[in-house]
C-alpha cells in the first residue's frame, strides 16, 4: 500500500511541488488529506485532481465558501479542522509546510497521534523547542526535516556516532541584498525585497530571506533537531546556493551536501525516507558550477541572524517572542507600514519590552505569543512611514 501523506498548506510553493513529488511516486505514495489558510480554489482543485475526499481551510469564510462549490467531500474549518483533519484522516505521515507559527499546533496533533512529521515548518522548533522535541520522543514519532539546510544535515550526519560532530554549518544565499551595507537598505521597497536570487517562495518567507532572519530561525530548527549547542553552529553566505549545508568532523574532515536549488530533493527524501527513490532534477554539474564561493555573515547590517542567537541563548519565551514579533514587522512591511530596516529593530524592541520567562506548556507560549504580537503591533504604529 502507498504511504498516505496529509499535506498541510498544500497551496504554498511548498506545498505544490510536494503535490509533484507524490505525484510521480503513486505506487508509493498517496495523498490522504489537504489543508490551506484561505486559498479555497487552488485547494478545491488540488483534491479534485489528488481524489481527496477531506480538507481543511483555517480560514473561516472561505471554509464556507469552498463547502457550498464542493460538494465531493468534507470541509472543516479554522485551526481545529485543521488539527480534525490529522486525526480523522488515517494518514501515515503529516508534512507540515503552513507558514509561521500557525504551523504550531498541526505540529503538536501530529507527534501527539505518533504519526511521522515531514516538517518544512522552521516555527514548530523555533517557538516549541524543547516541548515539541520531547513530545516526538515520547511518542516514537519521526521528524524528519524539509527544509534544504536541515535535510542536508540530516543526510550528512546519518552515519555518524556520537561525539565525531565539531561544528554545523547552514549556509545562506544572502537574499537579494547581499554585500550591501545598512545605509544601502534606508530606501528598500517591498518589491525589492521580495526579488529572491534564487529560491522561489511565498512573501514571509522571502521577506526573512532578504533580511536573514530565516538563518536565525533554522540555526534555532538545527540545535532542536540534532541536540547540538548553539557554540556549535555557524551560518555561512554562499550565493550560489549549490551547497546546502556541511559538518565538520572531530577528525578534521568536512562533509558537504551538494545540489542544485531544488526543493523537490528534500521533499522526496522527506517522505520517502529512509528510502530514496529518483527525482527529475538535473545532476550537479561542478565544472560548469565553476567556482563556489563563501563568505561570513554580515551581522552589523543583517542584525536578525545575531538578534536570534541571542534569543536563543536567553532561552524560555525568547524564541517564541522574537518570532512573534518577526512576523508582525514582516507582514507590516509587506503591507508598506515599516520600513525593511525596522523589522530588526522591532523585533529587538519587543525582545527588550519582554524579557523571557520558563515554559512549561505549550499554553504558556500562546500566551507569551499573544503578548509580543500585542507589543510589536504597538511598536510598529510607532514607526509607521509619514
């Protein structure tokens, strides 16, 4: 019998090629459910087409609406559909790709029903932490990780023991602002920012692209998915994005992962793991690559990266706080009331406004979120552009 796979978010960019993927692997794998925030068309047409009978849409309006154009199958709606479609839908694996930290609690129904996660939501780790992580153990449930950088290290370090690990190293395609200095980034415009080099994503995740915040929450993803010290990881630009992580070995040897910018590579192996099976992506060419070059961050001028460590160090709500806070100034940016320099300054703002405290349940960061959501806002009308 195929794998059947509930994808979440199945709308995004994400959520598409993993669509593809399943597609091209039907005597393995099978879609067993689809969730979107709100897009109701595109995800009508994706279960008719995938022959899902049960869906869900977190937004509440276009729940309805896509209840009265589909009479196929079962709608259920807001964030409890969506969590109704994990338990309902009899699926061997869940791959989470919503975006931000709605992504959170579809995280938590999953590992808590001991399903396998395919996890391409950085939030889940990066608000959850230690609670998601015990959590997956407690269940025997597997996390396997989406995200390019993540997938590479989960790729390299499979064959490793204990104690070998020195050091690992994400690396970054440094945005659509690479090499510029802050005072180049007073004037950015939205479209700039969201001009991505590379990688082809939705607006958030290319906004954290372009300011490196999305290096600062996967540095936070790495130490909770393979228990290494925060001293232990390092972010590196590599603007050609053909290397997509490495480790460094206590014999002094550094392992590489090496492809061309490709999600459907990780995805894949994500949920056909531990199996490989092939994908039509064209093989890394290195002489045509020509050349492959790296360089460190630049922290003074992309602040997120070091305002992340930081919070990561500090620990308790931190995380939860700094991220809250990211995608309040993120989502004001993109609507043209905080400048592309602000969204650090914000972020630091609301950190310093809100020291940490303990976490013992996953209430206590609703409640932590909720608060840096309430203090950003207040520090954004602030700042808002004249």
């Amino acid at each position: 019998m195929p794998r059947r796979i509930a994808i979440l978010g199945s709308t995004g960019s994400i959520g598409c090629q993993a669509l593809d993927v399943v597609a091209r692997s039907s005597a393995e794998l099978s879609v067993a459910a689809l969730s979107a925030a709100g897009s109701w068309e595109s995800l009508v047409e994706q279960a008719r087409r995938h022959g899902v009978r049960k869906v869900a849409i977190a937004d509440a309006d276009a729940a309805a609406r896509a209840s009265e154009a589909w009479t196929e199958g079962e709608v259920l709606a807001g964030p409890d559909g969506v969590v109704r479609l994990i338990t309902e839908c009899e699926c061997d694996m869940v791959l989470n790709a919503i975006v931000g930290s709605a992504g959170l609690l579809p995280t938590v129904a999953t590992l808590g029903e001991g399903i396998d996660l395919a996890l391409a939501n950085k939030e889940s780790l990066v608000v959850g932490g230690e609670l998601v992580t015990a959590l997956a153990q407690a269940t025997g449930a597997a996390v396997i990780p989406v995200d390019s950088e993540h997938s590479a290290l989960h790729q390299l370090l499979g064959a490793e023991r204990p104690g070998t690990v020195d050091r690992l190293i994400l690396t970054a395609s440094g945005g659509p602002f690479r090499g510029m200095r802050r005072e180049d980034l007073e004037q950015v415009t939205t479209e700039q920012a969201l001009a991505h080099p590379t990688w082809a994503m939705g607006g958030k995740i290319t906004i954290d692209s372009a300011t490196l915040m999305n290096k600062g929450l996967e540095l936070i993803e790495a130490h909770h998915l393979f228990g290494t010290p925060y001293e232990q990881i390092d972010v590196v630009v590599h603007a050609q994005s053909i290397v997509h992580s490495l480790v460094q070995l206590c014999d002094g040897a550094t392992l590489a992962h090496l492809g061309y910018p490709d999600m459907r590579m990780p995805i894949s192996y994500a949920l056909h793991h531990p199996e490989r099976v092939d994908v039509p992506v064209r093989p890394l060419d290195l002489v045509e690559v020509g050349a492959l070059t790296f360089e460190p961050v630049d922290e003074d001028t992309f602040s997120c990266v070091r305002i992340a460590r930081e919070a990561a160090r500090a620990g308790g709500t931190a995380p939860c706080t700094m991220n809250a806070a990211n995608e309040v100034a993120v989502h004001a940016f993109l609507g043209e009331r905080l400048r592309f320099l602000d969204i650090a300054a914000v972020i630091e703002e609301t950190l310093e406004l809100l020291p940490p405290q303990p976490v013992h349940s996953f209430e206590a960061l609703g409640e932590a979120d909720a608060e840096a959501r309430r203090v950003a806002g207040e520090l954004v009308a602030e700042r808002a552009p004249a």
